[in-house]
C-alpha cells in the first residue's frame, strides 16, 4: 500500500476511487482526470436512472467503460457487481481513508446544498427538499448509509490487495494527505 510520500510505479490510466460516502471521490475522480487526461465516468450516472430507480443497463454501462484504455470513476456499487468488472481492468485504487468526522461534515454539507438549492443531478433526480422527512429516513437516508458503511473499504482493502495484486492502493488518510500527493504527482515526470 502507498503513501502520499510514495512515488507511483507508473502514470495510470484507469484509475479507482474508494472511501466513504461524502468522502470527495467525485470531487477527485475529476481532479485526476483532468491531471491525468483521462475520461471521468460517474458512476452515480450510470446507475440512477429516472425517479433515482436503477437503469437496467448499469452492469452493460459499466463494462463498456471499463473496456476502454484511459478512465477514471469513483469505486461504488459493489454489491451490484461492479467489483468484478472494475477491479482487474484498473491499474490504481486512491483510497480516501479520512477520519469520519471529515466525511460526515462534507456529506452534511453537500446534502444540505443539494436540498436546498434543489440541485439537479443525475438523469433529472434532484434530492427531497430540505423539509421533506423522506430524505432523512427510511432507506433513502444518505446519512445513515454512511454511517452504516463508514469501515467498509478498511475491512475490504486487505482482501482487495490480496485478490488483485497488480492493483497499486494509495491510501490517503486526510484531505492534507490528498494535497501533498496530487502535488507530488503533479511534479512528477509522465512514464
């Protein structure tokens, strides 16, 4: 497992974001994107179709994006299959491994701006509205999805390494450590 000190072994092409719910993978899938001039795929895109329901092509989706040379997309979705698919094809996973309390802020923050400003996301989903109760309960709850899943990726990082041993992991264990290392990145010569 690598560092924000670590160099990286080769400039990747298709790159994995993990880490919690409201960590920032979507916020850093763009930034390597971009860095990296790779197409960022949203997976959130891909799999909420209209009414937030599933989009029967998800899986298809996926395996067409992850087919092609050069992407990046946020790790998620797994219990839908998405491990298998992404997993071999990926050359790098960048492990957002934040102190909860980190995560939890940003996703209050983001989910309270979406609700308020009733922002349009994907395939024309906006979430409830700041005083609708649907939203804060029940199986739509964003909040308790985190906190439910917050120890999800360090239970399955080991088994991950173990079964996909050509993957690098870079773990990042706080917003400053993700600064460092875009930075240093950044500096590095192409391979």
């Amino acid at each position: 497992m690598l560092s924000a000190d670590d160099p990286l072994p080769l400039r990747p092409e298709r790159v994995l974001i993990a880490g919690v719910t409201g960590s920032g993978k979507t916020t850093l899938a763009r930034r390597v994107a971009r860095l990296w001039d790779l197409r960022h795929v949203e997976i959130d895109a891909l799999f909420h179709g209209e009414n937030w329901t599933p989009r029967p092509t998800f899986i298809d989706d996926v395996r067409a994006f992850a087919a092609e040379d050069r992407w990046v997309t946020e790790w998620q979705y797994t219990s839908k299959g998405t491990d298998e698919i992404l997993a071999p094809r990926a050359q790098i996973v960048i492990w957002l491994d934040y102190p909860y309390r980190i995560a939890r802020r940003r996703l209050l923050a983001r989910t309270l701006r979406r609700r308020l400003l009733r922002t349009p996301l994907w395939n024309g989903n906006v979430e409830p509205a700041l005083w609708e109760r649907d939203g804060w309960t029940g199986e739509n709850d964003i909040l308790r999805w985190q906190k439910n899943t917050r120890t999800k990726w360090s239970e399955r990082m080991p088994r991950i390494e173990a079964t996909h041993p050509h993957l690098d992991v870079v773990r990042l264990d706080h917003p400053r450590a993700l600064e460092a290392w875009l930075s240093h990145v950044e500096r590095a010569p192409a391979s």
